[in-house]
C-alpha cells in the first residue's frame, strides 16, 4: 500500500513537472526585450504565411532558443545522474570530472587550431557535424581517462581532485590554442565558453535534437543496470549485469549528451550535479525509473528558467546563461556538502 502511494505521489509530482516545463517554454517564448502577447504564438506557430514581426521573432529566434534550452536541461541532468550512478560519487558529472572540458578542447583545436582551415564553414552543415563529431570524442577521451583512474583509485575526493587536474591541463592546451589563434576567431571562442541558448542555428538544431534523443535512450536502454551499479560492480555482476558493455553504452550516452551540448551551446556548468539531487530530494528514491525522468524534466524546467533570466524580460541586455545556471547550482552544491547527504535515498 505504501509502495503504491508513493508511485501515486511521484507520478504526480512528474505530472506537475511537466506542467511547469509547458509554462515556462509559453514564458520563454512571450518575454524577452520585446513583449509579445500570447494571442501571437499560435498564428505565428501554425500559419507560416504570417510574415510580421512578432511572428519572425518567434520562429527565428525564440523558439529554436526555447527548445534549445529544453533539450541542454534534459542532456546536462541526465549525463550527471549517470555519472553519479557509475561512479557512485555525489559530486560527479560532466563539469566537475571534466568531461565538459574534455569536449571543450575539442571545440578549441577546431575553431582555433584548425580557424585557417573551417573559418568559413563552421556554422555550415558540415562544419556543424565535425564540431559535435569532434566534441564527441574530447569528451569521451576524457571519459575513459576517468574511468581507467577511478579503478585505480577507490577515494572519492582524489577521483574530484584529478578531474580538476584535467579540467586544468585542458584549459592551459585551450590558453596556447588562443596564444596562436587569430582575432576573430579568438573571439568567437571567448564568446562561446560563456554559454548560449540563443547561438543555436537551425542546421545545428538538427544535429542537436537527434543526438541528445538518441543519449537520452541509451540512458532508458540502462535503467536496469544503472539501478544495479547503485549497490557496486559485484552486486551489478550477481544480477547479470555486463559490466564493461553496460559502462560502454553509458559512457557512450554521456558523451553524446554533455559533448553535443558543449558544442553548440558552450561550457555550461553545475546543471548537470545539482538536478540529480534536486530530483532526489523531491522524490525520495534511487529508482532510475523515476529519476531519469524527474532529472529531465527538473533540467529542462531549471534550463527554461536560467533562460528567462538572462534575457532580463523588458531590457536590452542579455546576460550570460552560464552565470545563471552557476548561480542556480553553486547553492544546492552547497546545501548537500554542508548536510552531508549521502548518495543512496533519503
């Protein structure tokens, strides 16, 4: 009986979580430094003929920017809930072990070290597709040097203090990159490592949705087995589990998720650690049945939201959506190092 109430309490919860998500995209889509009433959206969505301001407005710009955030909310949170599966470390994710910096540097030795070569095709189609193939593998790379460390070291707080150390040394390859680099792709880069939703082109947009879907359901591919690496390798191994093949395809998802995401939309930081926790704490489980989608559905929320902020609704201005999301996560970091929470449910 108590089983089901609390399955009634989380399907609820996700239900609401939805509806918050359908709001804040409407909120995302109407404000900005021009107000657009809510009368507009559905004659400019749905009657391509309407060639007005507003409708151009909303069909350029702000709805590629919205579902840009969607799907960055969704790829961040779930690629840190698996990596905080794996490594059953409360701290990991995509920015703190360094598999953003991973892809990062791969975005760096394409724009910068090879500018001369694609300075005129990077925002093409196939300059897109050699920015995320390129992200891909600085991310993976990265991943595989984590995991080969995390079998030789059991300490949590080493396994952080080496993904520092390799967010660092990419950061200094990034720095002589930029050394060399020419003026207008220096900055470019600069204006890339803040964060953007809004930067996203159409045919970047195509490469993106498919790509997240596709980590998306590599991660709902291992729901079984991320709930096995909870209780350790040997408990997943009892179970069945392959554990090299499933770390693969997880790797392989989070990759996916955290390099796409970094390509086009830059480093955006602490998203992908804070959701899973936040997710937690609402629904009191470990289950990755209703944690992979609380987490996307709390990280698109929370992505919609950091969006809405940093346009500053009625002014010209426009903030960096990486500062929001680090003002957004840097608290909850916080909260759960000061009450020391544990990793398994609460």
């Amino acid at each position: 009986m108590q089983n089901t109430d609390h399955k009634n309490h989380s399907f609820f919860i996700l239900i609401l979580l939805g509806i918050i998500v359908i709001v804040f995209f409407i909120l995302d889509l109407l404000l900005g430094s021009v107000t657009i009433p809510f009368s507009k959206i559905y004659s400019a969505l749905f009657h391509p003929e309407i060639s007005d301001t507003a409708a151009t407005i909303l069909r350029d710009f702000r709805l590629p920017k919205a579902l840009t955030a969607i799907v960055t909310g969704a790829a961040l949170s779930v690629s840190g809930l698996q990596m905080q599966t794996v490594f059953r470390n409360p701290l990991a994710g995509p920015y703190v072990l360094g598999i953003s910096a991973g892809a990062s540097l791969g975005v760096a030795l394409f724009v910068l070290g090879f500018s001369s070569v694609f300075i005129s095709g990077i925002f093409s189609a196939t300059g897109a597709w050699s920015l995320a193939l390129i992200a891909w593998l600085g991310a993976f790379a990265v991943m595989m040097l984590v995991l080969y460390v995390s079998t030789k070291v059991n300490d949590i707080m080493t396994l952080l203090i080496l993904g520092i150390l390799f967010t660092a040394a990419t950061g200094a390859i990034v720095s002589i990159l930029q050394y060399f680099s020419n003026e207008s792709m220096l900055k470019a880069f600069i204006i890339w490592t803040m964060g953007s939703l809004g930067s996203v082109t159409k045919s970047q947009l195509l490469i993106l949705l498919p790509a997240v879907i596709l980590g998306i359901f590599l991660a709902f591919l291992k729901m079984k087995a991320l709930n096995a690496f909870l209780l350790g390798e040997n408990y997943a191994r009892s179970l069945g589990v392959n554990i090299i093949g499933s770390r693969l395809i997880i790797f392989l998802s989070t990759s996916l998720l955290a390099g796409t995401i970094t390509a086009f939309c830059g480093p955006i930081g602490f998203i992908g650690i804070a959701v899973p926790h936040i997710a937690r704490v609402f629904f009191r489980t470990a289950d990755h049945m209703i944690l992979l989608p609380a987490t996307i559905l709390i990280g698109s929320a929370l992505m919609l939201f950091s969006d809405i902020v940093s346009q500053l609704p009625g002014m010209q201005t426009t903030l960096p959506v990486n500062s929001v999301t680090a003002l957004i996560g840097i608290p909850v970091i916080i909260w759960m190092i000061v009450k020391n929470k544990r990793f398994q449910s609460v």
